[in-house]
C-alpha cells in the first residue's frame, strides 16, 4: 500500500509540474505575439514604405530571418557544451525584441537618407538573435510538452495566441488609421516596447530542463545525421522547394494590397485580421485531427491549401477583388496555421532526442536559404515590371507561383509523402 502510494504521488507531481510547464509557455506566448504583430508584416511594409524603402528592399528585409537561420547549425553545436537553454533563451530572445522594437527609433537617430541602413543594423541585430533564440526554444519546448499530448497542446495554444493576434491586427490597423503616418507608428512602438519587457518577464518562468546530449563527438559527425536520414531528408528538400516559390509572392501580398492595389491600412488589417482567425481556428483542428493521423500525411495536406491562395489572385481581374482577397486569405489561414503547426511537430517529434537540435537547427538552416531568397527574387521582379500592367503586378507573378506550386504538389509530392511503407524516422 505504502509502494503504490509513493508511485502515485511520484507521478501526481510528474504531471504537476508539466501542467505548470504548459501555462508557463502559454503565458509566455501572449506579450510575444502582441510584440511581434505590431512589429511584423502588414505594419512592417507599411513602416518600410514611410521610411522611403523600395519593392527590392522590403523583399530584402522580409528575407534577412531566413538567410540568419544558418547560425542554428554552431548554436546546435555550442548548445552541447552550454545545456543552460533556459538562460541562452532568455539572453537572445530579449536581444531580439529590444533590438527590433528599436527599429521606431530610426526616424531620430540618423537623416533620412540613411533611414534604410540604420533599419537593417537594428533587424539584422534583433533576427540574428532570434535565430539563435529559435533553437533554443524549440528544444527546450520539445521537452517541456510530453509527446502524447504535443499536436493537441499546441493546436490550443496556437488557436490561443492567434486570437492575440487578431485583436491586436484590428487595433494596430486602427490607430493607423486614426492617426497618420508616422504619429502612428509612434503609438505602435510604445506599445511594443511594454510588449517586449513584459515577455522578458514571462520568459524568467520558463523550466531548465535536462538536456541530452549527442553521440556525435564533433560539429561535422552532428550536421552528417540529419542528412543521413533518407526519410527526413527527402522531406525537408520537397518543403524547401515548396518555401522557396512560396516566399517569391506570400510575404509580399501586403505590398501588392498597400502599394499597387493601394488600399488602406485599416482594410488590409481587417484582411490579416481574416487571415489569423482563419488560421486562428484551424489551429485546434489541425491539432486534434493530429492525434489521430500521422504528422506527415497532414502536412502533405497545407501545401494544395497554400498553392490555392497564390493560384485565386487570378480571380482579382474578373470578380470584385476585395470578395477574392477575402477567401485568399482565409485559404492562407488555414494552409499556413497547417503548416506551422506541423512541420514543427514533424521536426520535433520524428526525430531522435538527443540529435533534436542539431535536426531543427539544420532543417531551419536550409530551408532558410529558399525562404531567403524567394522574398528577395519576388521583390526585384516587382521593381523591375513596375512599368507593366498592374493587373500583372497584382495577379500575373502570384498566379502563376501558384500553378508551379500545383506542379510541385502532384509531380513530386506523392513520391515523398505517400503511404508506402519506410524505415522509420527514428532509428
């Protein structure tokens, strides 16, 4: 009696403190969101068009947090001999939030001539941080939640933290709105620098859990694992494929809605707004349906959704557009909150423990370079077919990214996702 009494308390504070671990991330998750919303795409391009940026530069910028993932790779590595994650995390992930809600205060430190300049100093400080940060995180998160429950867990905090995101859509792209230009922005980052402490704050609650080690004895042996992995390898290019036709148009529909198709900051907030309660909603459904199907099959699943919403900017020359650029952007929703979701959970979760880092660090390393260079690629092709049409601005590149991302889906697709029988991911 004494035995089975001992084992139950043991395992009544086993579960004690994963509770505790869960709202620690959750609460941590809510200032966070609020911060990187106001700081981040569609408030982001329309502070880069007040700063006098061109379409090159704005793809530019958007690239830079792909291109700094490449540092994921030595943070891996040097993640083995410092196991403090809980302390590297709060180190960088505050680095990255001061050093981004600084960007508002590039109008007062330098002539408007070096506007831009000074702006990629601040970004490139806050994304390299971040990237660092992001390795962190998602080895300490992928310890934090047990594995039973993590397409669930995250499914609720995703649809949690997406609602933060709603509300703060609609507020930011009403102070915009109420007041112009640059007065606005200035209520934006005042917000975003309280913001940016209280998530400094919610970080101190986060657990240091015990870290696992590699095998691997050296940084050449770690890297070599993942691409010895025939199964997580031929996934992880298919999806930098997909990322890098994606990234030539998806960041960049803002700039299209803000600067050809010009319309307001406050209706382009609303359609943001219907792009996160779509995605808002399908979080809690991707992650139940996630407890029941393989994490790779659904994923398979986001990439038709995604192709769909470049695919309907076609529609644009023929139907009212704000009616199309309503299920656009429901579509986007739901593919996006799909694919955020579980491709995490894929990396995550299909991988071996102790190697984890250095699998997330490399998937975010090479999948980084097509995320880097489609934004870049689609913002030169915008400056360059500025004299063309608007109706090819607006419907010609992003129709037909969507037609090769169709191609892509079901040439190639199948042959990596299919239900045929492997050798399992974890060895």
């Amino acid at each position: 009696m004494i035995r089975t009494q001992t084992w139950l308390d043991k395992s009544n504070r086993k579960r004690s403190a994963y509770r505790k671990h869960l709202l620690a991330a959750t609460i941590e998750g809510f200032p966070a969101m609020v911060t990187v919303t106001l700081l981040g795409v569609p408030f982001l391009t329309g502070y880069l068009l007040l700063l006098g940026a061109s379409s090159f530069q704005i793809g530019l910028v958007l690239a830079i947090p792909a291109l700094f993932n490449l540092v994921q790779i030595p943070a891996a590595y040097v993640m083995q001999r410092f196991t403090n994650r809980r302390l590297g995390l709060i180190i960088f992930a505050g680095i990255h939030r001061v050093f981004w809600t600084l960007t508002g205060a590039v109008p007062f430190l330098v002539s408007e001539h070096f506007y831009f300049e000074m702006y990629i100093i601040f970004y490139s400080i806050a994304f390299l941080s971040n990237a660092i940060g992001s390795v962190l995180w998602s080895s300490l998160i992928s310890d934090m939640v047990p594995s039973q429950v993590r397409g669930r867990y995250f499914g609720i905090r995703s649809m949690l933290l997406w609602g933060t995101v709603s509300v703060t859509l609609f507020v930011g792209g009403y102070i915009l709105d109420a007041y112009p230009g640059m007065d606005g922005y200035r209520i934006l980052f005042q917000i975003c620098a309280v913001g940016s402490v209280m998530n400094i704050i919610t970080l101190l609650f986060y657990p240091n859990m015990p870290f696992e080690k590699s095998s691997a004895p050296n940084l050449k042996l770690m890297v070599k694992k993942p691409f010895e992995n025939s199964v997580f390898l031929r996934a992880m290019l298919f999806i930098t494929g997909f990322l890098f036709l994606q990234n030539m148009v998806v960041p960049l529909f803002s700039l299209i809605m803000f600067s050809i198709m010009e319309l307001s900051y406050f209706v382009v907030s609303i359609l943001t707004i219907v792009s996160t309660v779509s995605m808002m909603i399908s979080y809690y459904y991707w992650g139940n349906l996630n407890a029941r199907i393989p994490t790779r099959k659904l994923l398979f699943w986001t990439f038709p959704i995604i192709a769909a919403s470049c695919l309907l900017w076609g529609a644009t020359i023929i139907v009212p557009a704000i009616v199309v650029l309503v299920i656009i952007h429901i579509l986007l929703g739901i593919g996006l909150g799909g694919f955020n979701l579980l491709v995490f959970n894929f990396i995550i979760g299909d991988t071996p423990k102790a190697d984890r880092p250095m699998y997330i660090a490399v998937f975010a390393a090479v999948t980084g370079l097509a995320a880097f260079l489609g934004p870049v690629i689609g913002g030169y092709i915008y400056d360059v077919t500025e004299h063309l049409p608007n109706w090819f601005q607006i419907a010609g590149l992003t129709t037909g990214i969507g037609v090769l991302l169709m191609v892509l889906i079901t040439w190639i697709g199948p042959k990596i996702f299919g239900d045929r029988k492997k050798k399992p991911l974890i060895f």
